[in-house]
C-alpha cells in the first residue's frame, strides 16, 4: 500500500498521525480557511498541517502552523509562534490579523488544549486528539461561549472501516505525487525506546518524529 517512494522509516510514521489527520479533515473545509495545529514538531501536528495544505490546495483553506517550543538555536518566523515567546492563543490571532482559527487540532491536551480555545474565530471548532502533555486541563467556557465555538473528539478505533479506507486511497495519492512526505527527525535502536520517548520530550525536535528499529 505505501508507494515505493517513501523508505521503510519514513512509513513508519504513516499509519497512526496520517491516517487519523486524514479521517478527521476532509469534514472541515467547506468554507473554511485557517488551520492550526499546535505542535507541528510532532508527528500529528505535522501531519495535519501537511494534510490540510494538501487538502486545500483546491479550496480557500490557508494553514497556520504553530510550532512546539523551539531550542535555543532556532528562532521563530512571523508566520509561526514560540510557545516559549507568547500565549498560543496570543500567536495564532497575531498571524491571523486579530481573526482566530477556524479549526484547531490539538495532540496535546494539557495547557495546550486550555490555549487553543482561546485562539477559535468566530464559531470555530476544536478537535482533540491526544493528550501527550497531560489528561487534565482548565478550561476558560467564555472561550466556547463568545465565540459559538464547538469542542469535539475523535476517537480512531470507532471509525467506520469505510472511512479509512478511503483516508488510505487519499493518503497514498498524496503520497505519490509529493504533496506530503512523513518526517522522521532522528532513528533509535528498539533497546533505546525509553531514549527516544526522552528525545520526544526533552530534544524537542523541530519536525516530524523518532522512530525505533530493530534488525528482522
């Protein structure tokens, strides 16, 4: 299924963070036109900001990517913001002139997730995919309530298998032609699993993720 131009590593990443971007977009775009994932660093915000650019190439959508925090020896860019510089909420309506994003998608949870309320335009939606920062978090409800926004989950194991079949034939054509391509920012030997789960959360890496391997 994975077309011959993406190595064995590259898959690896393929199956969990595109395919669950992939069921969860094509429902957003209708007259949308800003998206932000925070933590575009790690393997679902990549894949989602990679996913909703391919996506919107024929539609109106317009990604904002909001990166992780950043080491000391990168610097942001005006089109993204360092949780370690501003608020999230603070950098997304920076990038958007004031306007918010119409759709969020948080891997995060945590403080994160309570951030990403704040920055919804005007009835916008906010899916929640993950909680790698933390299960619990404070939510400010005027954040829902001012901007008729709407929270939602997506919880991939009670999709219908028709609809990942058809996230897979969209997944592999982008795939083939270029428009996405996984981002693996450093390999471990499986030995080294706790190594690379400390890589994740200390290394902070800029894109993409790590991946383990072990010889067959």
């Amino acid at each position: 299924m994975i077309p011959d131009n993406i190595d064995d590593v590259s898959a690896a990443g393929i199956p969990v963070a595109y395919l669950t971007a992939q069921v969860l977009l094509p429902g957003w775009f209708s007259g949308r036109q800003d998206c932000s994932a925070p933590a575009i660093g790690g393997s679902i915000g990549n894949a989602v900001t990679q996913l909703a650019r391919a996506l919107g190439a024929n539609t109106p959508c317009q990604v904002r990517p909001i990166m992780r925090k950043p080491s000391s020896r990168r610097r942001s860019d005006s089109m993204k913001s360092s949780i370690l510089l501003e608020k999230l909420a603070d950098g997304v309506r920076r990038i958007t002139g004031g306007y918010g994003a119409d759709i969020v998608i948080d891997g995060i949870g945590g403080e994160v997730l309570s951030e990403a309320l704040g920055a919804l335009a005007f009835e916008g939606s906010l899916t929640t995919l993950g909680y790698s920062a933390s299960r619990k978090t404070t939510i400010d409800v005027t954040n829902l309530i001012v901007a008729t926004g709407q929270h939602r989950s997506l919880n991939m194991f009670l999709q219908p298998q028709a609809a990942v079949t058809e996230a897979w034939k969209v997944i592999v054509s982008l795939l083939k032609s270029g428009a996405i391509k996984p981002i693996v920012a450093k390999t471990f030997p499986l030995p080294e699993a706790a190594a690379a789960l400390r890589y994740l959360v200390e290394g902070r890496p800029s894109a993409g993720s790590s991946s383990q391997h072990d010889k067959l």
